[in-house]
C-alpha cells in the first residue's frame, strides 16, 4: 500500500503535479465557500470561459498560457463590475454578455489557428501531469496572494456576503470588496486550468465547500474541510489517475463528487439518512422534523 502511494512520487513530473494539485485544492476550498454561500457558481463558470481568448492569444504570441488567461480574467471582473453599475442592467446580465462575447472571440481566433488541437485539449481537459516548476511557482505565487487576501479582509467580505445593508450603513466600500472578490475567484480558476481545465474548474470552486457547508454551520470550520476535500481529491485523483491511466483532472472531478454524496448522505446533522433517522426518532426535533417533512 505504501508502494502504491510513493512510487509514482519518484517522477519529477509527479512532484510537481502532486503540488500543483495541493495548491489547487487548498485556494478552491478556502475561496469557494465564499462562492457557495453567495450563490456564485455561475459567475465561476462564466469566468472560466470569459478568459478563453487570452489563452489563445498568449498561445499566438508564444507566452505563457496562464499570463494570458490572467489578462482576461481582469478585464473580464472590471467589465462586470463597470457594465453593472449601470441600474438598468442587471450583474448576471453584464456577466452572461460578456462571458459569451469573450468565448465567442476565443472560438473565432481558434479557427485561424492551425495544429492548436492538442492545446486546446489540454486547456479544456487539464494536464496536470505536464506542469513545469515555473506552472508550480506561479500557482503558489496565487494562492499566496489570494488566500493573503481573504484572510486580511476576512470581516470584510463575510459582512458583505451576509448583510450586504448593514455592510453599507457601515461605509465599507461593498463594490470594490465586491470586484476583488471576483478577481480572486478569477485568480483561483487560472491556479486550476492545468490541473482540472476549463470544463471542470467550476466543480473544484462549487464541490467541496458545498460537501464543507454539509458538515458545519461554522464559516472558518467550512473553509478548512472545503480546503482538505480539495486537496484529499486532488492527491486521491492524482494517484488513481496514474495507476489506472485515466485522465487526471476527470478523475480529480470524480472524486471530489463522490466526497459530496458521501458528505449528502452521512453528515451527522445535515445529511440525509440523519434527517431521515432523526424524523422518524419520538425523541427527535420539531424542527427536525418539519425539516425532513419537507423535503418528502
């Protein structure tokens, strides 16, 4: 058993993927229950597809993928919050035109490049396995700044995210608290293109906190069992992954899924078989119950 966990770890390749992953898990957990809680998990989609034409374009220009989807990512949080000023237009609408818009370009400047297919695969699919010690550095550049951040305004956001109102009356500036919060989310996702890709990002931003919320209703306890499904999944998936020869971000994916059905079932004051065994207890909770009768 020890084997199975270390003999893959002698590869160069491995270690780096093997931290890669660990950053990845770690920065999605901690700001994803920021995005569970505030009911983001469009706009963490949105963001992963808007930043598509700056991967294409550092692809032409020959520079690094991820300083291309950064660029993006920025533009794309600063149109939001600019467009969404505007009363008349509301934010998921200033999010759904300009996340097409940009895809849109991504895919028109895709069909003018030619022998990008096996890119492209990658930046939609993820190869961890290819990560370079720059990849590395730069995601644990990211996830110092963003987790750096979340931690310095902390009060800040959970306020903001809890009673937008009082978060006003209190004169915190709610739209820049609003706009860096989107920028880190956009941060995140870039962290997680080589490990999980475009498609599957938003699983690692919306899973784990949402199997965390399950176990806790304590904000600091959510955050660090979001971060450790994250990183239990991306080591987990990693290793099965290599063993059997399956597609790496696929089944970093799956797993973490599976943390979230285990999590649904078997939690011991939000899962479903408790409800289900407290209702049915004479001893059990009117709020319990009412609970478990209206989810029938």
């Amino acid at each position: 058993m020890i084997a199975w966990f270390a003999d893959p770890l002698q590869y160069g390749f491995m270690q780096r993927a093997l931290l890669e992953v660990i950053l990845m898990g770690l920065t999605c957990g901690v700001i994803g229950a920021y995005v569970v809680l505030r009911g983001m998990a469009f706009l963490g989609d949105a963001l992963s597809h808007a930043i598509f034409p700056g991967v294409v374009i550092a692809f032409l220009l020959n520079i690094n993928l991820s300083l291309g989807a950064l660029v993006f990512g920025i533009l794309t949080v600063l149109g939001i919050a600019g467009i969404a000023r505007n009363r008349r237009v509301s934010e998921d609408s200033a999010i759904g035109v300009l996340f097409t818009g940009a895809f849109a370009l991504g895919v028109v400047l895709i069909s003018q490049v030619k022998g990008y297919t096996g890119n492209l695969a990658d930046f939609l699919v993820g190869q961890v396995l290819g990560v370079s010690t720059t990849d590395v550095l730069i995601s644990l550049a990211v996830a110092v700044l963003v987790l750096g951040a979340l931690a310095f305004f902390n009060k800040e956001l959970v306020l903001t995210a809890f009673d937008r109102e009082m978060a006003e009356a209190m004169g915190l500036p709610v739209a820049l608290l609003d706009m860096g919060l989107l920028l880190g989310i956009a941060l995140t996702i870039i962290v997680s293109l080589q490990a999980v890709g475009n498609i599957l990002v938003v699983a690692m931003l919306v899973t784990p906190a949402a199997a965390a919320r399950l176990w806790t209703d304590r904000l600091p306890v959510m955050m660090a069992l979001s971060a450790l499904f994250g990183i239990l999944a991306g080591i987990g998936g990693l290793l099965i992954s290599y063993h059997g020869n399956y597609a790496a971000g696929g089944t970093i994916v799956l797993l973490v899924t599976l943390l979230f059905g285990l999590s649904y079932l078997f939690a011991p004051r939000h899962g479903w078989l408790t409800r289900r065994r407290l209702a049915r207890s004479p001893v059990a909770p009117d709020s319990v119950v009412a609970g478990a009768a209206g989810e029938r």
